[in-house]
C-alpha cells in the first residue's frame, strides 16, 4: 500500500525541522519552570540526557532515543522529525551514538535569541501603549496557538483591549497595570510544550510638589515637599536651576528618598527654582517649587493650595465644619435647621439625635450623605456649607460608593435597621454636577431588586485606572455577579466552583488586576479565608484558607493589609488581633511581616510617608485610647496615646466604626479621629495630636475637604 500524502514517510526531516524539533524539545521540558539561562548553565540539558541515557553508559544510542520518544510521547513535538532523527545531524564522529559533547553542542548550534528566551520572556510596556507578544513554539506548518491567563482561553474572553490574531500572535491595546502579569502560550494540539510571557507595565512618573512658590527670609529654614507616584516606584532627586544640588551638610537637607528638601540658613543665592525629579523606565517627570529670598517675605497664595483641608464631622446634634490648624470651628449645621428650600429639619425633631449612615466627598464639591430612616440622601455644596438637594431613595440608604471617572454615586440601602443581607443598589448619575439628582435602579436580578447582600466598588487611587466593573454578591451566592458600572448591568456570575466563599469584604488593586476578597462559609457564618480573584479572567489566582479578615489596598496599591480576625478555635488561645501586610506585584501578593496587638481594631487609614514615596498605616482602637502606627516599608510600629475612649457600643448604628479614622490626604497634614463626645487632630508629619474637639456627641463620620 502507499503510504498516505503527509504521512511520516512521505516527509522528510530537514534542517529546520530539525531545529524545530529541538526547540520544541527544549519547551517541552521547561514546561515546568526548570529551565535556566542555557547559555550560561547546562542543567536543563544535563538533565534531558541522563533521562535519555537508560543505561548510564554517557552516550545515547539509536534505541535509547526511540525509547525516550514513546515514553514521553514525542511524537507530537515535530511532524517531519524524530528524537532519533538527532543521529543523522549531530553525530559528528559517525559512530552510530551521540556523546555528552555532541548532545550539547546540538542544541548550542540553535539561535541564542531563542534560547534566551526559553527561560522566561519578559516584555515591557508603558500605560497606553499597544503590545504584540509573538509566541515561540514552532511548526512546520506553524500550528494554531492558545493564549491563556492564569489557565484562561483568551480566544474566549470578551474584551475589546486583548485580541488573538490568527497567526498566533496576542495584541493588546491600550494597556494599563491591570493588564500586567503573566501570559502563556502553546500549540491548539499540544499542551506540553508551553512558553510563559511575563508582561511588565509601567507608569510616567507624576510629581506634585509644594509649596509651588515661597518667600523667605535671609537665615530661615526653606522646606519644600515631593509626592510621587509610578510603577515600579521611581528614583527621586532634587536639582536646582536644573543643576545637581551641592550636598553641603550645614545647607540641604534630603528627607527619606527624595519626599521632602530642606534648605538651612538660606541666603540671597539661595532664590531659585527647585525641581523634584522622578525617573523610571517609563520616563521622567518634575514639578518646580520656587524659593524667593527677600528681607521682608510677603505671605503668598501659592504656599499651600489647593492642598489645604477641612473636615467635616457628622454627629448626634448637626454637622460641624472644622480647620485642623486651629482646631476652630468653621461652620455649623445643627439639628433642627431647616433644608433650604424644604420644611424639613437637617435631621429630627428637637431633642432627637441624627442619624448617619455614610458621608463621601465628591469630586471636592459636593459632600453626599445618607440619612437611612429618612430614606435619603443629602447633598451638601463644599463652598457654601449648606444642603443644596435631597434624594429620595428606597428605605434605609446606608452605604455610598463614587466612581470618578463615571460621575456616579452607588447607594446600597439596608432593607431595615439591621443589616439581613438583603438590600437594594441605586445609582445617582452626575453626582458632581450642579443640578436636581434622582436615583435609578441598575438591572435587577430574576425580576428582584432586593437580592444583594453586598457590593464591591473600586475605591479611588493614586494610579488612576478607571475600573469598568464592581462586583454584587447576592443572597447566598459562592462568588461574585459582575457588574458594567457604565452601563449599569449584570454581565457575568463567577462561580467559585472548588472554594467555600461567600465574599463579605473586597478591596481592588491596579497593579496587576487584582480583586482580593474576604469569605464567609454561608452554612456556619464564620470566616473561610482570603481569595485572590484575576479582574482580566475572573479566574482565582490563590486562596489562603487561614488568612481571615477584610483587606486594605494602599491608595499605590504596593499593599495590602488584612485585619486577620481569630478564628474560634485561636481565640482559646489569644485575642490578639494581626495586622498582616502583603505586598503587590504583578504576579501576586507576597507576605512581608505581620503585626501583633491587643488593641481591638476599629478602623484604618493610609497617610502619606514622610521616608517614602509610599504610605504608613493608621489604626484606631475600640478598647483603648490608642492609635497604632505601622511603617509598611519596614513594619516598625509606634503607638500615639490619649486618644479618649471610643463611642459606646449601644450608640454605634448602622454598621459604622466606633472610632472612625480618616486621612487628609495627598500632602495633608492631619489625620482626624473621634472619640465617644470628642474629635482629635492627629498630625501625621510628628505623630502626635494637634488638638481635642469637645462637646462634640457622637461624632459618627468624618469627611475631608479641600478649603474654598
């Protein structure tokens, strides 16, 4: 019979099919991750001939290779070539079997190019860019490639930035930190031979510094601050009039890495423009702060805005606007007041106390909170300290959420005073507008809209990205219902097919594209561990079943940090609570320390590093009058006492915390906490308090604002 037309008979095993075959080889056993530079170590192939090598005799015969070839089922690795094929091309000596030297100097002859790239192909990109990644696995003919992502058929993913051409290469577009991390690739027939691409994305540094001009006199002390962001985080450094510093001990002074420029006993010379400079591989950027030297120095505008704040404070009796410099009262809105524009109090009538349920800045001009038994929603104008409209909303709004780049504010409100988990989500659409709100519902589920327990919505950060989906758990759901924020629409449900989680905490981290979330065991109520979801694929990417508690992604997202409750079966032993901080990179989170302590967590902020171009943690305490300090570069911790006691318990409501903590932000100063008929001004530059607030009862919410 004749053979059939493309059968092994009828081809012939070429050059570079050959080639082919061994490159394919080499993928084909680095599957695994155990290959190493080949072309400075031979272990890869030292291990690849003492597999071949049955008989350990240091040379491979004809036999041996086609042994090798069915036992490891090779013959999907070439369609014109065979291991044995290794014979006819590379036994030098003609002796019928291949020596150690001629194995090695086989593969040596392949092209360097290639085999660097057999270890780990590392592709770098900027914020923006289109990427091309083009796979190495060969054929003749070339075969089909799958793209995957953490085990995901990209061919299947519907998303308009991440295509798969038809001659196997993957193109992405428009890139952003989510999209960072790793990609692998392999023939549509061939699962064993793998290549991994590992995609690194980085940011344009961006650098604000203040104060932008100031005016000092002869022998004064001039500081100037640096805030800066990128990935990976950038190198900082000063110029002056575009010149290096000269680094006269008794003149500058560098604060940690580049945040902040002391200038001592400044004199004329010293009059001039001063750049802090950040520089990554994505490129450099600077900011200028202008230092004029004059006997008699003018107070100018330009010192400290747009970065000085107010706070507002939400308690049983009204709203209080406070300065944290002073600590005078700015403004007062109390009880009984009467809403412009309406016969309605601010609150109750007289002799009943306010109640909160959540406060939010939007976009610096508007503060949003939400009166849960009145069943609404108050919009108060950040210039004229004054509510300037009322939103109807279903029963019992509660939480708020605001999407920046959307313009929108997510209400979810509680179906009663107690939260049951069933709930309802609303939306008001241009928030940060001056008009008349209203609320609308988003896509409701199986015809119902009070099937949500939970929502997740990516807080604002440092970085920017503008997240396309939050994420509703419903009722007893083991995983998530993925929302289109914009179109305001269900689009998936992501089962947690293998793992026990109904997610009761989420927090978003850009770098990477990750949603880390903390589950519950719906049938026992308890804690069930901490889950590590892909936003690209909605695949899981870990699950640590013993790291329990709600996580906090800094605003860099460089950590995140879990506020690791004991399970029952530790409380026997300790009532410890652990703070445990991981740090984000493209390819995961990795434990850094954890944090022992015996206060009772309340509440967390991140306040801006005076070392680092990063953040240190914050935490209030319910049992104690302490604030603790964590330094998330190297976890150090200091403790700031005389805080006051917390709020009573019985006069908690609607799921807030006791001592509410919350940062100034950007260049901000202060941190402001409360205490059960007080508020303290922490200043986070020398860590102490700046003040104490009293006769204020019960102050519940706590929302920064920039000064008009």
């Amino acid at each position: 019979m004749e053979p059939e037309s493309g059968s092994l008979e009828d081809q012939e095993c070429c050059q570079q099919d050959y080639d082919f075959m061994k490159e394919n080889l080499l993928l084909f056993y680095s599957k695994n991750g155990e290959v190493k530079r080949l072309g400075g170590s031979d272990s890869l192939m030292a291990s690849m001939f003492a597999h071949y090598d049955t008989n350990a005799d240091n040379y491979l015969q004809g036999e041996e290779l086609w042994k090798a070839s069915e036992d490891d089922k090779m013959s999907q690795l070439s369609q014109a070539c065979i291991l044995a094929d290794m014979l006819l091309f590379d036994d030098v000596d003609k002796d019928g079997k291949l020596s150690v030297a001629e194995f090695y100097g086989a593969f040596n002859k392949l092209d360097s190019e290639f085999l660097k790239k057999l270890e780990v192909a590392i592709v770098q990109a900027r914020v923006g860019d289109n990427v091309e990644i083009k796979c190495d696995v060969t054929g003749s003919p070339p075969p089909p490639i799958v793209w995957r992502r953490n085990g995901f058929d990209l061919n299947a993913l519907n998303e308009e930035e991440i295509k798969v051409f038809v001659d196997g290469s993957l193109y992405l577009t428009n890139v952003q930190l989510v999209h960072s991390g790793n990609y692998t690739c392999h023939a549509q027939k061939n699962l064993n031979i793998v290549q991994t691409h590992v995609l690194h994305i980085h940011t344009l540094p961006e650098v604000h510094v203040i104060p932008r001009i100031q005016s000092r006199a002869p022998g004064e002390l001039a500081e100037m601050e640096c805030h800066v962001t990128g990935v990976p985080v950038p190198k900082v450094k000063w110029l002056k009039n575009d010149e290096d510093l000269k680094m006269l001990a008794d003149k500058y002074t560098i604060v940690g890495n580049g945040t902040a420029l002391m200038v001592s006993k400044i004199t004329y010379s010293d009059t001039g423009a001063y750049m802090c400079v950040a520089s990554s591989p994505a490129g450099s950027s600077r900011d200028i702060s202008s230092l004029v030297v004059q006997d008699e120095p003018a107070p100018s505008e330009f010192e400290r805005i747009p970065f000085s704040r107010r706070f507002f404070a939400f308690h049983d009796w009204g709203i209080s606007v406070y300065d944290p410099d002073n600590c005078r009262l700015y403004h007062q809105v109390q009880s009984v007041d009467i809403i412009p524009g309406t016969q309605e109090n601010l609150c109750a009538e007289r002799g009943h106390p306010c109640s909160w349920g959540r406060a939010i800045n939007v976009a610096d001009r508007y503060v949003y909170v939400s009166q849960p038994t009145k069943g609404r929603v108050l919009v108060i104008s950040r210039v004229q300290m004054v509510v300037v409209d009322v939103v109807v909303t279903d029963k019992f709004p509660v939480e708020l959420y605001y999407v920046p780049h959307l313009d929108q504010l997510w209400v979810l409100c509680w179906r009663g005073p107690v939260d049951r988990g069933t709930k309802t989500i609303q939306i008001i659409r241009d928030a940060s507008q001056k008009k008349k709100h209203h609320t609308v519902h988003p896509e409701p589920v199986d015809g119902h809209f009070d099937l949500v327990s939970s929502l997740f919505i990516p807080s604002t950060s440092d970085l920017g990205f503008p997240w396309k989906y939050g994420y509703v758990v419903h009722s007893g759901q083991n995983g998530l219902s993925k929302m289109d924020l914009r179109a305001m629409k269900y689009v998936k449900t992501i089962e947690f097919a293998n793992i026990t989680c109904h997610p009761i905490g989420a927090d978003f981290a850009a770098l990477g594209g990750f949603i880390v979330v903390s589950c519950m065991d719906p049938d026992t109520g308890s804690a069930n561990g901490q889950l590590v979801l892909d936003y690209l694929t909605d695949e899981v990417v870990s699950f640590k079943a013993t790291l329990l508690g709600k996580p906090h992604v800094s605003p860099d997202s460089q950590y995140v940090v879990t506020l690791h409750s004991p399970s029952d079966k530790e409380k026997n032993s300790s009532n410890d609570i652990t703070i445990v901080v991981q740090a984000v990179t493209d390819s995961g989170l990795h434990f850094l320390f954890d944090v022992k302590t015996t206060l009772r967590i309340a509440d967390l902020t991140f306040f801006s590093s005076r070392t680092s171009h990063s953040y240190d943690l914050y935490a209030s305490s319910s049992n104690k009058e302490d604030i603790l300090l964590v330094n998330l570069q190297d976890g150090k911790v200091e403790m700031i006492t005389g805080i006051g006691r917390a709020i009573d318990p019985r006069s908690s409501e609607w799921g807030n915390s006791r001592r509410p903590i919350a940062s100034a932000g950007i260049f901000g100063t202060y941190m402001v906490t409360s205490a059960n008929e007080a508020v303290f001004v922490i200043n986070g530059k020398t860590r102490t308090v700046n003040c104490e607030i009293g006769n204020v009862v019960h102050p519940r919410l706590l929302v920064w604002v920039r000064s008009p």
